[in-house]
C-alpha cells in the first residue's frame, strides 16, 4: 500500500488524470484577481507542457477573459456596438416562471437578468443549483418578446469544473496508500503542505471537510487571524457558500416570501459564517429561531412554506490568544456575537457538533503551502460531495460503537466520526475498530467535549460530562 514509494509517483500512478502540482498552480497566479483553486488548476492543466506551465499564455488568458471591475462600461460598450465578449466568471441561472423565461447573472459586469440558451442549461445542469465558474460568450441581441428592445445574452459555455466523477474509482484507489499518505494527500489537496503542520494539526485540518462530505455537520471554529479559517471553504468547492460580515436576513438564509425561493440553506452543503462577529441578523429573534429548529431537525418554517435541507452550518470566529497560544479567557463563547450570548443562547450553541480549536494551527506561511503533487480542487470538491450521499459508512459507525446518554452527545458523535471515516477510510477495507477509534471517534469525541465545556461554563443546566460513546 504505497510502502516504499513517494506519495507524488502514486498521485501520478493513480490520479493522473485529476491531479496537478500545486506549487505550479500557485506560480501561475500572478494577478491581483481573486479566482478559485480549481480555477488555476484548470489553467496550469490547460497551458502545460511536459509538466511546465506556459506562464505567457495563462496570463494573457487572464487578461482577455478575466476582466477588472473598472472595465466593465468597457465591456459593456463593446456589447452596445455589436461586439461579442469571453468572460471567464462564476455564473448562476435562475428561473422566473412568471415571464417563463431562464436569467443569467455575470458577476463581473453586475448584470442579474441577462438571457441564456435553454442547450447551455440542459448541457451544464450545475448552473441552476449554484455558480459554475467557466468561459461564457455573451453577445447583445434583440429580445424575443420586444423587438424594440435589446438583450445581453450567453450563447456559447465551456465549464471549469468537473461535475461529473467515478467515485468508486477514488474509494478503491485509497487501498494504495498508507493511512499516512493518505491524510498527505487529503492536506496537500486542501493546499497546505503536511511536513509544515504536525500530526494534531493535520487532524484539526482535515476537520475542515467535515461538513463537506457528511451531511448536516455544524461546526464553530475559533482561531487568530491568519490560520486559514476560510480558505478552504471559499477556494475549494463550488458547493460551500462563505457569507463575510454584513447583514444576514431570513430570505437570504431560509425562503424569500417576495420572490417565492429557497435560500442559500437549500443549495449548498455547507453555509459559512465567516468573521461572525462582524454578521448582523436583520431580525436576531426570527432567525435564531428558525436556526434552532433547522439545526435540530434539518428543516424549515416560513409563514406558510415548509422546506428541508441538509447543509451544515459553520461559524468562523477569531479569538485572542495569548503568548503561549493559547485563549485568553476560558470562557471561549465570549467571543461570538450578541446573538450567541447568554442563557438564551446555550440551546443554539448545543445544537453544534464540535468547536475546532483554531488557535493550535500556526498561521499560513509560504512554506506552509503545498509544494507537491495533489488532487485538483473541483475534482476534490465533487468527491466531498458525492460522499455526503452514500449511507455505509454511518451504518459501519452505528454497528461498531455502543452508546448511551444524550442524544445530541451520540448524534454529534456520529455524525462527526462518520465524516472522519469518509475522508481517511473510504473504501471501508483498511479501517480496523481500533484505527477508527484512533482517527474517528477520539478526534469526534474531543470536538463535542469542548462543546459540552463551554456550555457548563455558560449555563448551570449544562454539564461537562460528555455521554459515553464506545466501540463495541
């Protein structure tokens, strides 16, 4: 299982086809244009020879197809005289059934309403459940249903990111490696280079992609600035949705009652609260209420809709530490805004799962970057969320453990140590009950702890004791 050999021959061996090196990726990047990940894996893949990038050609690219803000009334007078244009944006497409009509949105020309081909949709599906970063062709025509009238409009698309894998190939693929070139390659896909992080730290990584490939995983991280707390949610995968700072409002999270759609909740596998000290909620009551029901049961009330979903919900928060890193006040939920404060607020706070200790990574380096070969980012992202669908790996947690005590205790327990499971032993063959209780259920059981402990310290009605979740 890969004894002997570097874990770069065996990315090559195994994943030719959905594996790139990072560190060409990220020399590639020389704009100040934020993109993706899987973004400049694509290019580096596009514009490569014999493992070099061509760095001319990706740049040029970038600047014919990745236009600035402050060339958009540019742009947009190349459309009014006729001209047609490349955009290479994350686009998204919603559907108005009132006018039956389909509407394009171009980010990077502030454009919501564009029109688009019915064979684009048919042919790129992801479009309506989120955006899809690709090259589009956007020209200006006359509308259909006013001739007088014009309209921008998408007429040729070529997406960026994979939609569709093999995930049985990837699970059969993991017998090749060791347990520990294996956690590597997840790190390393992540971005972050292992020998730079210890073994705890690659672990408190790893606990990143939790809520990415098991469903319903609600996670509070609390570290400095600088440790990367976003990154991999906003740079990873198409389906995680980072909302930083700002006003977060009922429609937005949950149901538009004006507009009769879903919210964000219902789109993505995870919802990020980045910086949620800096989140105001536009009804604090409404929505922490409407939190709580979601959290405990996967599902929804607004006035006369009832929805369901299976997001997780991760709040990202920073915290002061102290010379030794470590927190400056035991009381750790002091730090989380108004909304989280207070008695009132321990029944929100206990329908998470775990609180990641944030202040024991050390801040992103250069050096802490990846440096070898790893899986492309869409391509990592897209096996997350194939994983999230299949039911074994929580049956194989339920069959080898016994517990008893509280049943949120068990759920968070479960749900967490399922998630390690999907990420270090996916193929099921090389876990082994003590493997598991080593990198799944001890990791599991020290995220619910810290939780069940900060609760005590709030609440008098809380206890620390964590209920007893053991292998069987």
């Amino acid at each position: 299982m890969g004894n002997g050999t570097s874990l770069d021959e065996l990315v090559k061996e195994h994943f030719a086809d959905v594996s790139i090196d990072k560190k060409l990726s990220r020399q590639m990047a020389g704009t100040d244009r934020a993109i993706p990940d899987f973004v400049s894996d694509w290019l580096v893949s596009r514009y490569s020879r014999d493992g070099v990038p061509d760095e001319a050609k990706i740049h040029a690219f970038l600047a014919r197809h990745l236009p600035e803000r402050k060339q958009k009334n540019t742009l947009l007078n190349d459309l009014r005289v006729g001209g047609s244009l490349k955009i290479l944006d994350a686009y998204s497409v919603r559907v108005d059934l009132k006018h039956s009509r389909l509407m394009l949105e171009i980010p990077c020309l502030d454009i919501h309403d564009a029109a688009v081909l019915d064979d684009i949709v048919e042919a790129n599906p992801l479009l309506l459940v989120g955006n899809v970063w690709g090259s589009g062709t956007i020209v200006q025509r006359p509308r259909d249903d006013k001739l007088e009238e014009n309209e921008v409009c998408m007429v040729d698309f070529k997406p960026m990111q994979t939609s569709i894998i093999d995930l049985d190939y990837y699970i059969e693929a993991r017998r090749h490696f060791t347990l520990d070139l294996w956690r590597q390659l997840l790190v390393r896909s992540m971005g972050y280079d292992p020998p730079s992080y210890a073994p705890a730290e690659q672990a408190h990584l790893l606990t990143r992609l939790a809520p990415m490939v098991q469903p319903r995983v609600n996670l509070i991280e609390l570290a400095p600035k600088g440790t990367g707390k976003s990154y991999v949610y906003s740079r990873l995968s198409r389906h995680a949705w980072l909302i930083s700072g700002g006003v977060v409002t009922r429609a937005q999270m949950f149901y538009n009652m004006a507009s009769k759609t879903a919210g964000v909740i219902t789109r993505y596998d995870v919802v990020v609260l980045d910086e949620v000290q800096t989140i105001r909620f536009s009804d604090e009551g409404e929505l922490v209420g409407a939190f709580k029901g979601y959290l405990e049961q996967g599902e929804f009330r607004v006035m006369g809709f009832r929805g369901t979903a299976d997001a997780g919900l991760v709040l990202l928060a920073n915290i002061p530490i102290s010379s030794a890193k470590r927190p400056r006040d035991a009381e750790l939920f002091k730090t989380l805004p108004s909304w989280l404060q207070g008695l009132s607020s321990t029944a929100l706070l206990d329908r998470f799962h775990g609180l990641l200790p944030g202040w024991e990574l050390q801040k992103i380096r250069k050096e802490s970057l990846c440096q070898g070969m790893a899986l492309k980012a869409d391509y990592v992202g897209e096996v997350m969320h194939a994983l999230r669908a299949r039911g074994e790996y929580r049956q194989w947690v339920k069959d080898n453990t016994d517990s008893d005590g509280s049943i949120r205790d068990i759920e968070a327990v479960e749900r967490l140590s399922t998630a390690f499971l999907k990420l270090l032993f996916p193929d099921l063959n090389t876990v082994t009950p003590q493997l598991f209780a080593e990198h799944c259920l001890s990791p599991a059981l020290a995220l619910r702890r810290r939780i069940r402990e900060q609760l005590a310290i709030t609440d008098d009605e809380y206890s620390p004791a964590l209920a007893r979740i053991e292998l069987r």
